[in-house]
C-alpha cells in the first residue's frame, strides 16, 4: 500500500494485482481468535503522514487482527487507494521481454498486463505451508489453516478441537480456543520459548503523549538494532554477578512486548554460554506456570536457544494446559500417520476424533512466495531455479538476471514496518533515477549478488540464528535447502548500506 502511494506521488502509473478480497495482508487473511500484533503499535503504524498520525487512535499497545484491519483500510481509504488496486487477483506468471525491456504479469484469469517496473510486495509470511498428510482431504468436520481463517467467527462450544502446530500463532490461538472448545488436543513437534505479552488498553493520557512525540519516536526506532525502541545491554550476561543478571532478567521478565529478547544483554544472540543463562531463567519460568511437571517439562524447549527462533508472546498460554480440557501430544516421539475421516491417526496406533482440526502450521517463509509463482527473467531463467538454494540477491532488493523486478519484502531482521518503510523508498527512488537518466533498466551485477549473499551469511555465522530449525533458515519445510533468509545484522547497518549504494550512484547495479 505504501509503494502505491510513494509511486502514485511521482505521477507514474501504477496497478496493483491482490490475491484477496480487500486491503491488509497479513491482518486480511490471518483473522485466527487471539491474532494481533507483537509489536507495539505505536512503533507498527505507518510513519510517513504525520496527517495519519494524529488521526488514528490505538485502542491496545498490541493491537489486534479487527482493529488492523480497520486501520489499514482507513489508510487505503484516506489516501485513495483502492482505485489503482485489483482485487480477486492472483498473479500466475510473469516473464521479462529483454528486447522490450519490460515484464508481462499474466494472472491466473488469463488477463495479461505490461509495465517497465515489477515490485513483488508479498511479505514474508504469506505462502501459507500445510504438510502433506496422507488423506488430509478424507476430513470429515471442519479445517482452517490460521493464515487463512474464515470471516464468520467459527463456534468451538462443546467441540472436539485438534490444534497442529505450537508456533506463534498456535500461542496467540490456543487460550481462546481451550475456553470456548468442549476439550483441545494439541499437536506439538517442537516447543517454543514463549514470552508473556502484557498487552492492555491505551489511556487518553498515552494516546496524547504517542502524537506530540511522534517525530522523536520515529528518529528513534530508525537507530536502534531491530527497528523497536529497544536498545541490547552493552554489558555481557557472563560479565556481571548471577545477582545482577537474574535482576535484570526479572526486570525484563515483567516488561511487555520484546524487550525480553531485544534489550537483554548484547551477547545472548551470539554466545551460547549467554544465551542459556536465560534460556534456563525462561524454562523455570515456564515450569512455575504449569501444573503437571510432565506437560511443562513437555513444553520447555530444550534443543535449541533463546531466540534462534522468533520469540512468540503470549497471553495465558501456558496456563491454558492446567485445564482439564486441554491436552498436549509430543509428535517427536508419536509422529502424525495420516488425517482420517473422524480425526488424526498416529504411527503408535492411536487415533483421536475431533470436530473441528487447525492447522497452525507455518510458512514458506520469504522465498515462497515469490518462488510459487512462475517469474522468469533474462534467458527464461526462472526465479525458482535461481534460488533453489537459497536466496540469492544484492541488499534482498534485487536479484541479477531479473531487470527491474524489486522486491519490497523487509528480510532485515526487524519490526517490519519499519523496515519496510525504508525498502519501499529506496525503491521508488531506484525507479525515478532510471526515468530521469533515461535508462531503461537496473539489475545487479552476479558479483555484487555474491558478495551480499556471503556477507549475509558472515552476518548469521556471528549469532545464535543457524542454531535452530526455523523459518529463519528455511527449516520448517521439507526439502527446502537449508540457507540464511533474513539479514541477521542490525537494521541500522541495513539502512546504512542500502543508503550507501544509492548514493554512489547505485554501486553494484549494472544500468542501462
């Protein structure tokens, strides 16, 4: 949505394809009971009108899918946006005519369109991943993917409930549906280290203070390491006395949002003696929190750190396994058989019968959605092949051999408006320094690509990120190779660089 407005300002002509039925993305498809954000809103929102600023009003510090929702399509009405944007409109292809200069999208419908300059605005988070259960279309009752819910709200009173998948959605998911369902079975392969949120609602107070200080706030989340307000402590976990880190580590503990991962100490992202000083300090927190000594020990991770996997934040969730309606099954040890008519067959024999089964199952994170899609560039090289790998770009903007297609998806390790924000405005000025040379394209150069490529890896090596199987590192899908997604060094430094190179003329771009 923002790309549309910063290219629409520059007077260029511009359509936007729209898989779904209306603006927001993420908060348009994920409409799961318990879905908001992670990020505090006042940093989430967008920055660029201070007009929208003060108009806007956060009901939660973390706020939730329906009032998202509502905010986005303010914004898209605000600023007029729907006009140049098709909806019901899944792209199929689109292909790169090198005499012409020019991409051709040919949608799913058939309908076919061209332009100069080709922006994949997908996300992150956006090719939804089911796994391939043996007779997964036999089920009886009724299903959801969490990234693809249903706009009524589903009824779970008195229904059997099977829940696969522990991930952050599963953790905002499961205390409302364990309240509401007649009794929830959960599926868990691995257990996460879950944080409590905090969330609550914004007094007048607040609200006021958030916009006469908006410009400050914005200057300060631009210069801290992940785009939020928080800074890490410069001191060491191990530098200070086990007194002094288990305060912090309360002080932190009863803080909402991410500050218990990203204003800890400096080196519990990139030394693991660190690191488990607080992952044990969050496990014991865990165990206090649930009854049976079994069912916590079943959901304290154990195999890999704090923070190598996104950290999701909760509200009840642990506590939602002291119900006698609830109940946790370990898939590592009685992996899923098959999905049967009436429920869920495991490999030990059991078999459970549900109404209703969810599956919070995850992503094709960062490259799925663009690799789902039949992208070809230079030579009808496509884009699937080219990152069969791994992702394989200069500054995750651009990829060689694919002329002027961007991508404006933040893959720096950041609050990811803020982050993209920046992406998005360092394309459209991308795109006005090709019109006003009078070029006709940009690409990077294949050494410029590879050079990024290694310095992403160098940047993930320095932490704790490749030491978990996680959407970080495309582990979360089978057969999926094995690679850095995210740009694991500061966002600061991210800005710093991508800055940089458009000011030396595009170094590192091939433009002709």
């Amino acid at each position: 949505m923002y790309q549309l407005y910063r290219l629409r300002k520059m007077g260029l002509s511009v359509k936007v394809f729209e898989d779904a039925g209306g603006v927001g993305g993420t908060w348009y498809w994920n409409r799961y009971p318990g879905c908001r954000f992670d990020s505090e809103s006042e940093t989430y929102g967008y920055s660029f009108s201070e007009e929208l600023l003060q108009e806007w009003d956060w009901k939660e510090h973390f706020s939730g899918q329906p009032e998202n929702e509502r905010y986005l399509n303010y914004v898209a009405d605000k600023f007029d946006l729907r006009k140049d944007i098709q909806f019901n409109s899944r792209v199929g292809s689109a292909v790169y005519d090198e005499s012409e200069h020019r991409w051709e999208v040919i949608l799913e419908s058939g309908q076919r369109a061209q332009a100069q300059f080709l922006i994949g605005a997908v996300g992150i988070l956006s090719a939804k991943y089911t796994p391939p259960f043996e007779g997964i279309d036999s089920f009886k009752g009724e299903s959801f993917h969490t990234s693809n819910w249903p706009k009524e709200k589903i009824d779970f009173t008195g229904k059997r409930v099977g829940c696969i998948g522990t991930g952050a959605t599963a953790i905002q998911l499961i205390p409302i549906v364990a309240k509401e369902a007649g009794h929830l079975t959960v599926f868990q392969r691995t257990p996460n280290y879950a944080a409590p949120l905090r969330n609550g609602e914004v007094d007048p107070e607040t609200q006021m203070a958030w916009k006469t200080s908006y410009p400050e706030l914005h200057k300060r989340i631009r210069e801290t390491p992940t785009g939020f307000r928080h800074d890490f402590d410069p001191r060491s976990a191990l530098e200070v006395s086990e007194e002094e880190r288990l305060a912090l580590y309360e002080e932190l503990w009863a803080l909402p949002g991410f500050k218990k991962w990203l204003g800890n100490f400096h080196d519990i992202m990139t030394n693991l003696e660190a690191n488990e000083t607080f992952a044990e300090f969050v496990r014991n927190k865990i165990r206090e929190r649930v009854t049976d000594p079994v069912v916590a020990e079943m959901l304290v991770p154990k195999d890999h750190p704090f923070g190598s996997k996104r950290i999701p934040l909760e509200s009840g969730y642990y506590e939602a396994f002291n119900r006698d309606n609830v109940k946790l099954l370990d898939t590592k040890k009685a992996p899923i058989e098959s999905i049967t008519p009436t429920g869920v067959k495991l490999q030990n024999g059991a078999e459970y019968e549900f109404d209703i089964i969810i599956y919070a199952t995850g992503f094709d994170a960062i490259s799925g959605p663009l690799t789902r899609m039949d992208i070809r560039g230079e030579g009808g090289q496509t884009f699937k092949d080219k990152w069969a790998d791994g992702p394989r770009s200069y500054l995750g903007i651009q990829t060689a051999g694919f002329p002027n297609f961007f991508m404006a998806t933040n893959t720096a390790l950041c609050n990811y408006t803020v982050c993209a924000e920046m992406i998005v405005e360092w394309i459209a000025d991308c795109i006005g320094h090709v019109r006003e040379k009078n070029l006709v394209c940009i690409a990077p150069t294949p050494q410029a690509e590879e050079a990024w490529v290694d310095h992403v890896n160098e940047s993930a090596a320095g932490t704790i990120l490749s030491a978990a199987d996680s959407w970080f590192m495309g582990a979360n899908i089978p057969g999926k190779k094995r690679a850095v997604l995210l740009y694991a060094n500061s966002a600061r430094e991210y800005r710093k660089k991508v800055t940089e190179v458009a000011a030396s003329g595009y170094e590192g771009f091939v433009l002709r």
